[in-house]
C-alpha cells in the first residue's frame, strides 16, 4: 500500500513535511533509522504510516516502545478512531483488561501494540507476543535509552535483548534531543552498529519560537513577569516550577490578583491530573502552572508561551518544555526567568537525584536486617534511620525507585512493603559509576547557566550544545 495513500485516507494529511518521506522509505526497505525530530514535528508518522504498510502487505506486527502511560492512551484513542487497530497494554490495566489484550495480541488483532519496556519482563506477554511476526520496532523517546540521557531508564537498557525476542526486526529510535554521545550510546544499547543506521536529524531551530531570558530577583518580579506575559498573549500559556511549594505560593499570588488559572503538579490524583490537563486541552486561553510533567504527550498546538519560573536541571529539559510552544507555526514566547537563588533548588535535586554507593548500600542493608520494622512503621521510620529526621533529603526515595528499577525489590513502595531483595547491581554499589554520573548531571545544569549568561544568539548556544549545524554552519562548542 502506498505510504502517500495511507497518509491520506488514515491521518488527513496531503503530504508528507520535512524528512518523513525519505525516513518512511529508509523503514520499508529494511533499514534501522535513528530521528531526531522537534517536538510536535510529526515524529510518530514516522512510524506509524510504515506499520500500516507492512500491515497491509505482509500481516505483520509494529511494537512501539514508550515510556509515557498517558502519551501512550492518546495516540491509541486517535488511531482507534481512524479505525486503525492499535492498542496498548500497560500497569494502567485492570487484570482482565490486560489478560483479555494478551488474548487480542496472541490472535493477530492488532496492527501497532504500544508497550513500556517493562512489559517485557511479564511471561504471560511474552508468550503471546510470540505467536506474532513483528516486522517493525518502534522506540519512542529514544534517549531513555541512554545512560547519558537526561531521562535514563534501566528497562531502556534492554532494547538489545528485546530486539532479539522479537526477532530482530526493522529498529527506528525517534526523539526531540540527543547529543553526539546519546545518540552513540542509544545505537549501542540498541545492538546496531553505526554504518546499520542512517540519522536523519532536523534539527532543532524552531523560526516561530522566540527565546529570552530575564533576571528577576524574588517572587513579586516573578509574579509581575508572569502578568505581563499573560496580557501579552491572548493564547494557552505555561508556567513552569521546580518546587511544589513556589508553585503553590505563585498561585495564591494569582488567585489575590483575580487571574484565573489551573494548577499541576504531582501532589493530585491521576484523576485530577487527567481532568485538569483535559481542561486545558479544550480551553483557547487556558494558563496552567505546573511542575515539569506537564505536556508530556500533551499536543496543543496553539500555546502561545512557556515561562520557566525557576530553572529546570539541564539544557535537554528545557528545550523539550519549550518546544510545547508554537506547534502551529505561529510566534511564541519561551521566556526564562532566572533568580541566582534558584540555582540551589537544581543542585540540591543533583544531590538527591545521586545517592552515592555507600547510601545505596545502607538502604540496602535496613532492607535486609529490618524489614519487619519496616513493614510494622513504614518508609518515614526508615527516613529517620537514614536521615537523622532531615525531613529535606530525599535521596531514600531515589534509591528506593532505583532498586525497583534494577530489581533489586519485589513489592509495594506506595506504602512500603518489600516482600523480596535480590542482590545489588554493580550500577548501584561502583564508586566511580555513582561519581560520574553525579558529575555528568553537574555539567548539564552548568551548560543551562552558560546560557542564561549568552549574550548572543540563544539559538545557536543550543545547536552548539547539540553539536548541530546553525544556519548552515556547524557552531563549535
């Protein structure tokens, strides 16, 4: 079936933008391919129009690869209503859910299934998935497969032996951002070589997008920038925090002013979280505050801004938060305000983010020789064991996350019960590991400062970041 009539009849588009025809083509010739694409630059259409080719053509499979849970339902909900057969299976599922999928996937129902890596742990999957011919393996947000990138997940670092499962079929890895070292290390974890994958990179220069910094000093500043911005632009805005806290202070500042707005942040219930981000979704002049997962796989095309109140932790961050702006082409502003205070809120995070090996190890150690106590009082008593009752570090929680990651615990976290410990993995008990990649967060923060201090071209520090072509010339870092 011809990718143009596919294009067409199944997502309303006439033709294809940019490079999505010549990656399309690179898929169904066989070839892996490694995009680097804009947010909102149409990077799905890289995959699906070639799943629904080799659908048509051969009764195969496409397997797409996410980390996003709610990206993941979206994309299904607007195939399933183009009467394409997609699905997803995810822990979102109830148990008969999940096993009446398994059912659909073992008999062939579907075209494209949207998968987390984890799912590849389950043996219950893992048998029905084997009675299918996968003929395409799709890795969304590609860069979590990198030890290097700024959302590392260990389950990512599985790509190559889930590959094989599968298989071995035809690879695309997409994502917004990689430097030189991402994108290395994802053909690495991927089990391909360079010469197996053709990169096909647009860039990352967004004409509409217009990218200033402000220094401020205290919230009032902050607060009259906000305002300002606000009567700017008669559009969707986004306000971003790192703190909870300061998110909820600026929104007591709004309320007193009488400016209406939604509030985001991971203190709600899913429940909430989805109402208020489908509120958004349906309102033309909508402003939101909210802590950084906010937008993931949330595609308004018509925000107008997007204000960082307090400086994320590194450049990758803050180009995916500012490329939610201005997807329709028109101007947008993606404006930074930066108070030198702030800069303890991200180094802090550093720190909490990076347990070193000897915190590993004493978590660890309570695990074992206390888990009754634990059971009997729960996380806080293990927090007061660890922390001297410093209510501020959160450095449990890490490696709490990082042992289920790894493996290493079976059970509930929310609330603590750990039923099983397997042994520690050398990732988690290296000196030398732990250290660099504490000092690899450090540099990606400084390399966000030397931006906000550019008195230049903002737009060509980041392709220098990137390592990127500028206006046709390769800026050196």
């Amino acid at each position: 079936m011809d990718p143009v009539e596919i294009l067409k009849d199944s997502f309303g588009h006439e033709s294809f933008r940019g490079q999505q025809r010549q990656i399309i083509e690179r898929i169904l010739a066989g070839g892996h391919a490694l995009v680097i694409m804009p947010t909102g630059g149409g990077k799905s259409l890289c995959y699906q129009v070639p799943a629904l080719c080799l659908a048509a053509e051969r009764k195969c499979l496409t397997v797409v690869i996410s980390p996003l849970i709610a990206l993941m339902k979206d994309q299904v909900d607007s195939l399933q209503r183009q009467n394409i057969r997609a699905d997803f299976i995810n822990s979102s599922l109830s148990r008969d859910q999940r096993e009446a999928r398994y059912a659909n996937l073992a008999k062939g129902a579907y075209d494209l299934l949207y998968v987390t890596p984890e799912r590849f742990r389950k043996p219950a999957f893992l048998s029905a998935i084997g009675q299918q011919k996968v003929a395409l393996l799709a890795v969304d947000e590609a860069h979590c497969i990198s030890q290097w990138g700024h959302d590392f997940r260990p389950d990512y670092t599985r790509l190559e032996e889930i590959r094989s499962i599968l298989g071995h079929p035809v690879t695309i890895a997409l994502t917004a951002t990689a430097t030189g070292e991402v994108q290395e290390d994802i053909i690495d974890q991927l089990g391909l070589t360079g010469p197996d994958v053709q990169l096909f990179h647009e860039g990352i220069d967004r004409p509409n997008l217009h990218l200033k910094v402000d220094h401020v000093w205290g919230n009032e500043e902050k607060l009259e920038k906000i305002l300002n911005t606000r009567a700017q632009f008669s559009g969707p805005g986004i306000v971003y925090f790192s703190l909870i806290r300061s998110l909820e202070e600026m929104s007591a500042a709004l309320d007193a002013r009488g400016i209406q707005h939604l509030v985001y942040h991971g203190k709600l219930t899913s429940h909430e979280r989805k109402e208020l981000q489908e509120e958004f979704m349906q309102g033309d002049n909508r402003l939101v505050l909210a802590t950084n997962a906010f937008g993931m796989g949330i595609d308004k095309r018509n925000i107008r801004f997007v204000l960082h109140a307090e400086i994320p932790g590194s450049m990758e961050s803050y180009y995916q938060e500012i490329g939610r702006a201005g997807r329709d082409g028109e101007p947008s502003l993606c404006l930074l305000l930066y108070d030198e205070s702030d800069l303890a809120i991200q180094m802090e995070f550093i720190q909490w983010s990076n347990p070193d090996a000897d915190f590993c190890t004493r978590v660890y150690d309570y695990l074992n020789r206390d888990a009754e106590k634990i059971r009997a009082f729960g996380q806080e008593w293990l927090r007061d064991q660890l922390h001297f009752k410093n209510r501020h570090d959160f450095r449990l929680e890490t490696v709490l996350q990082l042992f289920d990651r790894y493996e290493v615990i079976e059970g509930s976290l929310h609330p603590l019960c750990i039923e099983k410990v397997q042994p520690l993995p050398p990732q988690l008990t290296n000196p030398q590991e732990r250290q660099e990649k504490l000092l690899r967060d450090q540099k990606k923060l400084h390399a966000l400062l030397e931006y906000v201090k550019c008195e230049s071209d903002r737009k060509a520090y980041i392709h220098a970041y990137f390592g990127l072509r500028y206006q046709g010339v390769v800026v050196e870092d």
